[in-house]
C-alpha cells in the first residue's frame, strides 16, 4: 500500500529519523585523555589508543589482523569485507600507532592484533568499558568526530583528505568518479600531526609545540654552522 501511494505523498521514513550523534569528547581535552589513557593497562585499552590515534571505526581495529600490517611500510591495509563501504582502505600508520603495535605481543594461537581471551575480537563494549573506568562521557566511535573536528577546526587539511582518513564516501559523484588515488603520504602527515596534537601538554597549544620545534631546529643550525 505505501509502494506506489503514500511514498508519493509522504517522505520516506529515513529521512525523518532523528540522528543521535555519538557521544565524543572535545579535541581541546585529548591531550590529558591520552595521557591517562596510555598508563591503562590491557588490550582493551591499546586497542582504543591505536582506534583514536588511526581515527578508524572499532570494528576495523577489534578485527584487525598482523597480515594487514606492514610495519616496514608504515601502513595498515584494512580488506574490503572488514570495511563499511566495502573498499579496501589503506591507514598510514604515524609513529605513535607503531609503537602500539611494537608494544603488543603476538599470540601464537590467534592472528588477531588485539585478541580477547578466548582468542576472538574483543567485542565493542570491552573498549566502552575502558572509557566508563575513566569516567569519560565518550564512546570509541566518537573519537572519529573528535578527530574531524580537530582536521576541521584546529589544522589546514583539506576537508577531502580529512574524509579520506576516515574512509568516507565522497558525496559528489563527480568528484568520486575521478579521484583515483587516497593521498596516502598527504594523510601519513595529518596523521602525525593528529598524534602530536593528542601528545600535546596540558596547557600547550599545537602552536606552541611548532614553535618549539622550530626553536630547537634553529639552535641545531647555529650549533653546527
């Protein structure tokens, strides 16, 4: 009855469903997040640093396998099947993400990265539970939106390389249709950018770590000059 009459009269039920956004924490406090969450201990939690740290959904990270992982490249190669969208994604890996994985020891029974006991994926809430431990008002997937927001408000990426980094559809047909490459090199850069913001002190802006770095170069060259 709604095939052919009402769909022509009414809007179609998806898109008047309301959104609810996941719950994500302001980019302005990652720093003191991230520094209490690289102290907690387990897999749960490294899982949820390395998630943060690629911006990548949970289930990409929970699933994740060794063999996607060329460390000696500096990147991750997520399949197609394991992907929303259904292309194989690629995640440059920023030394921050290595370290994790550098860090995590392998289990000989599973091909996990991130097993859980029984030697299946850690389930979803294993990394939520990280977070209420914390008491911090978030859930993994939010973490994305706190990294969009960082890319959008904090940096000078092009919003299309920030969408890239979160393995998102390009909306304009026109625009997917001719883009080819995933700017990988150019995300390998926003992505230790983004790791360097999370590292930040807490009363440091990114603008002051820069000015720091660039004081430390300039002293380096007036050494050996």
């Amino acid at each position: 009855r709604w095939k052919g009459h009402l769909d022509k009269l009414l809007p179609a039920p998806g898109k008047i469903k309301k959104i609810e956004h996941h719950r994500a924490l302001p980019f302005d406090q990652m720093a003191e997040f991230m520094s209490q969450l690289k102290v907690k201990e387990g897999l749960p939690a490294r899982a949820l640093e390395f998630a943060i740290f690629c911006a990548a959904r949970s289930g990409e990270v929970r699933g994740a396998k060794w063999e996607e992982m060329d460390l000696e490249a500096g990147v991750w190669t997520v399949p197609a099947e394991r992907m929303k969208a259904g292309r194989e994604h690629r995640v440059p890996l920023s030394p921050s993400a290595k370290r994790i994985l550098l860090a995590v020891p392998k289990n000989a029974e599973s091909p996990l990265v991130f097993p859980a006991p029984n030697r299946r994926p850690l389930s979803d809430m294993a990394l939520t539970a990280v977070l209420r431990r914390m008491n911090v008002d978030a859930v993994p997937h939010g973490f994305r939106s706190t990294f969009r927001d960082w890319a959008g408000e904090v940096s000078n990426y092009p919003r299309d390389i920030a969408e890239q980094a979160l393995a998102h559809v390009l909306e304009n047909k026109v625009e997917a249709a001719y883009r080819r490459g995933d700017a990988l090199e150019k995300r390998r850069k926003m992505m230790t950018d983004w790791a360097a913001y999370c590292s930040v002190e807490k009363n440091e802006t990114m603008s002051d770590v820069l000015n720091r770095s660039q004081n430390k170069l300039q002293e380096s060259k007036r050494k050996w000059s």
